[in-house]
C-alpha cells in the first residue's frame, strides 16, 4: 500500500476541493498513499447563468468526471450525492458513501429575519424547484429568483444587496465556513435526496481502490441514501421537477417522507412510509407509488408535456 498512488477527481469549485480534500487526507492518514487531486471542469461550471432545470439537471456536474473514470485517468471520483443522476454508468458503481453531514436547508437573510418574518415581496434566492415550491407554500408574497454559483458567489450576491435572503444546503454552508451567518435551519423543508452525503464513485470490480475507500462508507447513510433515490428514480425526477425526500432510521425502524409537486407548489402531495432499513429500496419506491396514485402522474404529464 505504501507506494500506491490514488487519482481523485473533482469538480473545481471550493466546496468540491474541501470534499476531495477530505477524502485525500483521510487515504493519506489511514493507508499512507500518496494521493493527487485531478481537477476537473464540468459543464455545469461553465454554464452559470441558466437554472439547472433548463439544462439538463444535475447529471452536468458529474459527466466529465464519469468519463474520466471510465477511461481511468482517474481512480475515484468524489461528488456531493445530490448531485449524482439516479442510474450510473454501466461500470461505474458508487462505492461509499459518507457519514452524512446536517441534511437540511438553511436561510441566510440580511437583516437576520427568518423566513416567516421576511417582509412582504421580499427577494430571496435559490436555484433549486425543490426550495421554490416549499417556499412558495408557506410565503406566496415571496418574490423567488433563480441564484447560480458556488457558496462565495452566493453569500456575496446577498451582501451586496441583491438579495434580501437566500436558502442553501447546510452542508455547503458548514463545510465552507458560514455557519455564522446562518439565520434559520429549515428543517420544517424536505431536502433533496442524498442533501449532506458525499458519494464517491469507482469502477465496477475496482477491488483495491474500494478495499482503500470501505472505511469511509457509513452504512446508515447509505440505507438512507438508497431509500431516497430509490424513490426518486421511480418518480423518474431530475431537476425539472420539484420532488423531494428525506430517511431517517431510528433503532430497527426506517421512516421516509416525501412530495412531489407542480412548479407553483399548487398541486402538492406528500406521503409517508415506515419499515425496516432492510427494505430501504422498496419503501422508497412504495412511496413513489403511492404519490404516482394520489396525482403525481398528472403532474409528471403536465411537467414532461406528455
């Protein structure tokens, strides 16, 4: 092990660069390899002034650095889990997935009100339908708007007045150092699938690099994990549509709350499955069904125009 080398890809952005740290010195200390990071521009980077939804989702910031991997210029590849499309290459496989950090959404607002204080028509930002609808929900008087960019971007944007508020993953805000400026946890949102975890992605049949990465997998983060996605790729969302779902296990008992919602948060249905953590796939995608049968279909139809 002592000599081995370790390619880790990443996206360049600072956040990414604290994640593929994170893993490097964590290889570094545990087995002692040497371990460089390849950094790596996606074309989520360079497109910044269009929301997500309008160009092809979060799979953008994950492709190139697929590519990488599949054509071994790197060994593993490290990316936040939200970002990671619901199927994988034929290939590649996610082989740990880490301890997850706090999962909610935060609200960063200038003059320190939270979000039911905001005053009326105030501007808050966040590129996510997700937080737009549930936003939407609860302040209809809200005027949301779409904010790109990595956390600095984000946080300056709101310095700088053009926002009065916005709403970011605690994890990212953690990570990067804003945890002072945090105004409210939301945790009254449901957060993306997989919001807090980092996934970290390999060749299938990679026995050596997975031995070097097993440690870093946490197996109730992957449990919950595989139950959110399990429910996303059922519902077939990407960033087009705004969905929604939050695991938690507590002792034998896996609980999954979830929605899936028009784009003006009109037609909003949310459900709820319990079961065992063995089960994670299949309650996941219960509750997809059950939401599909409660309406989700008609808003998927009238989403995709089918």
């Amino acid at each position: 092990m002592a000599f081995m080398r370790v390619r880790i890809g990443t996206r360049k952005s600072k956040l990414a660069l604290w994640q593929a740290n994170f893993v490097k010195s964590f290889l570094e200390k545990k087995w002692g390899v040497e371990v460089e990071l390849v950094k790596i521009t996606t074309t989520g980077d360079k497109i910044l002034d269009s929301p997500l939804a309008k160009i092809g989702g979060k799979g953008l910031f994950v492709k190139e650095i697929e590519q990488a991997l599949m054509e071994g210029r790197i060994d593993l590849a490290v990316h936040s889990l939200k970002d990671v499309p619901m199927v994988i290459p034929e290939g590649l496989t996610l082989g740990a997935i880490t301890e997850r950090e706090e999962p909610h959404d935060v609200l960063l607002s200038r003059d320190g009100g939270k979000l039911l204080e905001l005053r009326e028509g105030a501007k808050v930002g966040t590129s996510s339908l997700r937080r737009q609808v549930q936003l939407k929900r609860l302040r209809r008087d809200l005027e949301v708007e779409v904010l790109r960019g990595n956390v600095d971007t984000r946080v300056r944007k709101l310095k700088e007045g053009m926002y009065d508020a916005i709403i970011l993953a605690y994890a990212g805000v953690k990570r990067m150092g804003y945890e002072d400026e945090v105004t409210e946890v939301l945790d009254y949102f449901i957060p993306a699938v997989g919001q807090g975890s980092l996934a970290i992605e390999i060749r299938e049949g990679d026995e050596e690099t997975l031995r070097l990465i097993e440690p870093l997998n946490h197996p109730e983060s992957r449990v919950r994990a595989e139950c959110e996605r399990a429910f996303l790729r059922r519902l077939e969302g990407g960033c087009q549509v705004p969905i929604g779902a939050f695991a938690q296990v507590k002792g034998n008992t896996l609980t999954v709350r979830g929605f899936i919602s028009d784009l003006e948060g009109l037609k909003f249905i949310e459900g709820e499955e319990v079961g065992k953590p063995e089960e994670a796939s299949e309650l996941g995608e219960r509750l997809a069904e059950s939401l599909l049968q409660q309406g989700g279909e008609r808003i998927l139809r009238d989403i995709y125009g089918g």
